[in-house]
C-alpha cells in the first residue's frame, strides 16, 4: 500500500469570498462521515479580539454560514461557540463580528462557553503541560468544527486549527496556560478534544504581528480537512513555514494526533503559497 493512499485528505480550495468555496473544500473532505453519530455539532470560531474579519483577526461569518448550510440537511442541532479570552469578552465580539446577526438569521444559537455551568474534567494522558482540563460537558458529547483562520501568533507562529481549540477552555484569565507553554498546552488540549472537521478561514489571512495586530492578507483560500494535525501542517506551508519547526505541530505529528503530510485536493501548495512574514 503505498503511503500517498495511507495519508489523510486536506482540500485547499481558492475562490472570492463566499459560500461557495466552503462548500466546494466541505464536499472534498466527506465532511458528512466526519460527523456521522453525532446529535451535536459546535462551531468553534475565533474570536480573540472584537475586530471583524477583514482585519484577518477573526473567523468570518460568511464561513460559519457556509458551514451551517452544508450541516442544514444533517440530523444535527448545530451551536456557534467561543468562550472569553483574557483581553476579550466573547459576547461583545460575538456582536461586533456581525455573527450574531448570522446566527439571527439562520436560527442558530450562540454560546460563550465560559458561562456554561455543567462541566467535566478529562485527564490528560502523558501531559506536557496539564494533567487535566475542565470544560463544559456539552464540548466533550459534541462534534468539534473549527473555524480557525489563517494568521501567524506571536507565540506560536501560527494560530489555525488546534491552536483554536484552546479556546474551548472556559477560562477568562487564559495567561496560566501561557505560563506553562502555551505550545505544550495546545497539544494536551489536541489531545483530549479532537476536532472532527477544521475549517481554516483563509479569504482574509493575517501576517505580522498576530493573532491580533498583524497585517491582512488577501488570500482567497478555504483549507479544510478531517486530521487537524495534517490541515494545520498543510496551512503552515501555505504561509511559508516548515511545519516542523512549529512546536506543537511537530509534537502532535510525534504523539499520533493526526499525519504531518496530507493528500492535497484542489489547489497545488505551490500555486497558492505566500510567504508570510513573522513579527
């Protein structure tokens, strides 16, 4: 069996923003079986900051909407969730973003996790950073979409889809896991909490300084897959970087989270890539 066959599937898919390139990434993954058994499906976006989706800072409503439409024909009750940041409440981003008016008008809910009371906590198996987490029982009995977007992190390098899932954490003051090594701690949280589809948002990307004031960038891109490991690695070749050298990548790839190379459909790397400059 040779190991192209072996390797999981990313779509990287170029198109104006819109549903259709959402679509079109979602069709080429079978997002369908990566949801299969579920009642529940989060969407969980980023929403680190209140300023919308053209600054490259956080996900766009146009993919959440996209999202929720391909789910619209699925037996799935479908929550869009974020949850505080230290320097951000989730409500008011919510609102600023205009994905509260998305939401309205698709009949979907809204939750900041931080505010929801029942909880669990999970052990971490072989931590580097936690023994355990605590989030809300709701986060752990639910498909996992998430809607990352395409941006370098000043601390990371790169925030796409794992380092997303941080977020899932109901924690305002999120400086605690900074303190222990925040690329240690995203790959605990990967660890736990698998995502089933991510959906990296890459109409409008961010380079620079990032995740909050880089620079835009123009990008026309939807990378979507089922292996986050494997769609955040595919990304950051797309920005430019060697994903080995991306610490949580590289650690998730050795823990068998998920593949380090993918199968790409749709687009070549090389027709799309830009070199995206680091703080």
């Amino acid at each position: 069996m040779d190991m192209q066959s072996e390797s999981p599937v990313v779509a990287v898919v170029r198109g104006e923003r819109g549903h259709e390139p959402v679509f079109k990434a979602l069709d080429l993954i079978d997002y369908r079986s990566a949801l299969a058994g579920y009642d529940t499906v989060l969407i969980k976006v980023n929403f680190i900051t209140t300023k919308t989706w053209d600054t490259g800072a956080t996900t766009d409503p146009i993919v959440v909407e996209a999202i929720i439409k391909k789910l619209a024909d699925l037996p799935v009750k479908v929550y869009v969730v974020e949850s505080d940041a230290s320097i951000t409440n989730a409500d008011k981003a919510f609102e600023a973003t205009g994905m509260k008016d998305m939401c309205r008008r698709n009949g979907i809910e809204w939750l900041n996790l931080r505010h929801v009371k029942d909880k669990v906590k999970l052990e971490v198996p072989n931590g580097e950073a936690l023994k355990s987490i605590t989030v809300p029982r709701l986060v752990t009995e639910s498909a996992v979409i998430s809607a990352a977007k395409l941006k370098t992190h000043a601390n990371t390098r790169v925030t796409l889809g794992m380092k997303n899932m941080f977020g899932l954490l109901p924690d305002k003051f999120k400086g605690k896991y900074h303190m222990k090594g925040i690329s240690k701690v995203i790959v605990d949280i990967n660890t736990v909490l698998h995502s089933a589809l991510t959906v990296i948002d890459g109409f409008v990307g961010m380079e620079g300084n990032g995740p909050v004031d880089g620079t835009p960038v123009p990008m026309n891109l939807i990378i979507a897959g089922t292996d986050a490991v494997a769609t955040d690695a595919t990304a950051a070749r797309i920005m430019g970087f060697n994903p080995y050298e991306i610490a949580h990548i590289r650690k998730a790839h050795e823990k068998g989270l998920g593949k380090s190379q993918a199968q790409i459909i749709g687009e070549k790397i090389e027709t799309v890539k830009k070199q995206f400059k680091q703080k």
